[in-house]
C-alpha cells in the first residue's frame, strides 16, 4: 500500500479485504437490531418477564464482553485470519439454533454463545485491519468505514427486524445465518493468510480470563437484580465481584503471559477511549432498550412502526465514512469525540418529556441527533483505542475497548433495566410511564459522565487525539498482502 498515489488511497486488495471484515461487523450489528425490535414478540411468545426478557440481550452482551479479553489476545497467539474464521462459523452455527428455541433458557444459552463467538470474531477482524493498513490516514479511512458499517448494520437491522418479525420472531435469529455463511466464503477467499504466530514458550492466560469474566457477569446480576433484591446479596454481590477483578489484577501482575500487560493500561488516551466507550454504550443501549418497550408495549406500535421510527438513528451510516474523517483531521479526535458525547446528552434529555400520546414529531430530533452523535463518537474513539500499540498487542487492543463498549452496554441495560421496574408503580399507563422516564435518566447520566472523561482528553492538546500523519506500519506480511 505504501507505493499509492495518494496517503487515502487504497489498493483493490485492501478495499476487499475491508469489505469483508465490513460484512462481519454489519452481521454482528444487524443482529443485535433485529433481536432489538423482535423482544415484545419473543415475549409474548415464550412467556418471558421483563427481567427474562432483558437477559435475552444481556446473554449476548456478556458472552461478548466477558470473552472479549480473551478474544483479542487469541487472535495474537493463534492467528487472526484463523480465529476469524474458526469463530464465524460458530456465530452461523447458534445464531441458526437460537431461531429453534422453544424456551426462554434456550434462547438465553444461545444467545450467550453467539456473543461468545464474537467476543474472539470481532477483535480478530479488528485487528487485521489495524495490522494489514499502515498506522495514519490509510488505517483510520480503513477504520471510519468500518464504524460506519457497523452502523449501517444497526439501522437496516431495525427495519429488516420489523419485517422479519411481521413473519416471525424467528427469522430474526435464521436470516444472519445466510449472510454469516456468504461473508465466511468471501473471507477464505480474499483474506490472505499470514505465518503463524510464534507461541514458544506462550500460554492463554485461562485464570484471567475465567476472574475477568466471572467479575463482569456477577457485577451485571447484581445491577439486573438490584430494583427487587434485599440489600444484603446486592452488597454481596459488589462484593464478590470486586474480589473477582482484584484477583485478576493480583494475576495479570504475576503472570509470566498475562491475559492483559498491566503496563498498556498506562496510556491515558488509551484508558479514557475505554471509558468513554462503556459508559457511551451504557446509554445508547439502554435508551434503546427503554424505547422499543415505551413504543411497542405503551403506545401499542407495531414492530415494523418501531423500526422506522428508530430508522434515523442509521444516518450515522452516511456520516461515519463521509463526514466524521474530515471533521476529525480539522479537529482531532478529542474535540470530535466530546462533541458527540454533548450531542447524545441533548437527545436523550430531549426524549424525557414523552407521554401516552407524543407524536413522532416530537420523538425524531432525539433519533437523528443521536445518528449523528454515534458517527462522532464510535470511529473516532476507535481510533484512539488502537493508535500506536504494538502490532503484537492490536488483537489486545481491540479487545479491551470491546470488551468496554460491552461491558458498558451489559450495564445499561441492567441499571436502565432495575431503575425502570423499581419506578413501576402499578400497571396502570401512567405508572408505566413513570418507570419509563426513570429509567432514560440513565442514559443522560452515563453520557454526561462519558462527556466529562472526555473532556480531560482536551488538555493534552494534539497527538493521539487527531490523525495521525504518519506512524507504526502495518505488519510487513500483512501488508504486503493487501497490497
């Protein structure tokens, strides 16, 4: 790629290889939206409560965000192109089997295993592109389309969920399976293989991994259960979930190969890119949640009804790849990033005010400003997350800021979750509605945080917060290979 006529210019090679690795991302982004606006008939369905219901989607998310340490650093050990691969066909194979569920627990387990698959697909494909395209304007083109990509499979997921969903709940888990097996063959063919990583003397660091995950999934139940638990197991749970994260710590120090170096953890840009990550998916997720249960099952929408009014959220699709890279270089990340938080602020103190008869008018500001402020938020604390690590470290990399953006939608969805039923009233509308506008403050409160973190990043002025000019090349093998 070096010899290309223009710093922004990509060879045919790449741009097919980017179009693969897009194809995963829109996958695991269409069937997070689809399973979104499918949840009130899977519910009516199986018979599910709200706390089931919502572990429908925290499965995923857990399997997603608990493995994904681990994910990121198997794609450095065993091969990225290997674990991309090896971990699709997992993803066709439980997505199929999630559309067969006939109880919620099967559905659940699916669910958990599915996001299993992409906690070690997605770092993997992550990674290539963050080795494969030479650190600098190539890699964060190559990482703006990506972003937006995902988004676009989030908001084509909404409308093609309502359709589905009309039919049956069930193809919303069976139609991810035909695409899941069309990008599988695209990746044998056109992603190039590379030498197998050395592990002489390597090991998975298993010990992490089991305490970092046990940690996430017991501080998520305990939020989830918070609302109608006595005092004494939520403590409890804190407890033992903070126990779980010191003992991964006191592990990660004393590994020989550690699951995470401590030592990355030292990079300020690095740390506030995480955190303004999970408490951003904290938001977005659980304003998503608390929408499609407040239009659906309050205002009685249909599911396709829902789609299109959440179908605005999609003009990050557009955005991501043709605005955000050119804001960026004018503004640099940081104030880019900052700005996207403050705008996500303002829609969803924008949507508080909803009552039983809002119309839509009144709904669309907040879904559009929130399209644009994930265009400004997502690619370009990307960026931020990968830019100058160690190519030995990308899958690492890529792991932790998934693993903070999962982690933090688990969260969302939990608190948003506990605060709503918690509000609940009764089961008369308004005291639905109550519990409702309850639990969107949860939302507001999480990006304002992510706001102020972001803020800090402003003090220290250029560097890895804008574009990089030039910088860490690609992998010699790798990109040889897109060339």
């Amino acid at each position: 790629m070096s010899g290309a006529p223009s710093p922004l210019s990509l060879s045919g090679r790449s741009w097919a290889v980017l179009f693969v690795l897009c194809g995963a991302i829109f996958l695991e982004g269409i069937d997070v939206a689809m399973l979104n606006v499918a949840l009130p008939s899977i519910r009516s369905d199986l018979g599910l409560s709200t706390g089931e219901l919502q572990w429908v989607m925290s499965a995923y998310v857990l399997g997603y965000g608990g493995f994904m340490l681990l994910g990121g650093r198997a794609a450095d050990l065993f091969g990225r192109r290997q674990m991309f691969v090896l971990w699709l066909t997992v993803f066709l194979l439980f997505s199929g089997l999630g559309g067969l569920a006939t109880e919620g627990w099967m559905l659940i387990a699916a669910r958990f295993v599915t996001g299993v698959a992409a906690a070690f697909m997605t770092p993997a494909g992550l990674s290539i592109i963050t080795t494969g395209f030479p650190e600098g304007p190539q890699r964060n083109k190559a990482l703006l389309v990506y972003s937006g990509t995902a988004a676009g499979g989030f908001s084509i997921g909404l409308v093609v969920g309502g359709l589905l969903t009309a039919v049956h709940w069930r193809w919303v888990f069976f139609a991810p399976v035909v695409l899941a097996a069309l990008i599988l063959v695209a990746a044998l063919a056109f992603i190039p293989r590379s030498p197998r990583p050395d592990r002489t003397g390597q090991r998975v660091d298993l010990a992490g991994a089991l305490t970092v995950t046990g940690g996430i999934v017991l501080l998520v139940l305990t939020a989830e259960r918070a609302a109608h638990a006595p005092l004494g197991p939520t403590l409890g749970g804190l407890a033992a979930s903070l126990a779980l994260f010191t003992a991964f710590v006191l592990i990660e120090r004393r590994a020989k190969h550690p699951l995470v170096r401590l030592g990355v953890l030292r990079d300020g840009s690095l740390l506030r890119a995480n955190a303004m990550g999970l408490l951003f998916a904290a938001g977005f997720f659980g304003f998503q949640f608390v929408a499609v249960l407040y239009l659906q099952e309050l205002r009685g929408w249909s599911t396709l009804e829902t789609s299109f009014a959440l179908l605005a959220i999609g003009t990050d699709a557009i955005l991501s790849p043709l605005v955000t890279p050119k804001l960026v270089e004018r503004f640099g990340n940081a104030k880019v990033t900052l700005g996207g938080l403050l705008v996500a602020a303002l829609a969803y103190a924008l949507f508080l005010p909803v009552g039983t008869d809002t119309v839509y008018a009144a709904m669309f500001p907040t879904m559009l400003l929130l399209g644009i402020a994930f265009s400004l938020v997502y690619g370009p604390l990307t960026i931020v997350a990968t830019e100058g690590v160690d190519e030995a470290e990308q899958g690492l990399a890529g792991g932790l800021f998934y693993t903070s953006f999962q982690f933090g939608a688990a969260l969302g969805l939990s608190v948003a979750t506990a605060v709503g039923v918690a509000a609940t009233d009764g089961t008369s509308p308004g005291a639905v509605l109550d519990g409702y506008r309850a639990a969107l403050l949860v939302p507001l409160a999480a990006v304002l945080a992510a706001a102020v973190v972001g803020a800090f990043g402003l003090r220290g002025g250029k560097g890895r917060g804008t574009v990089a000019v030039s910088g860490t090349q690609a992998a010699p093998e790798t990109a040889e290979a897109l060339r």
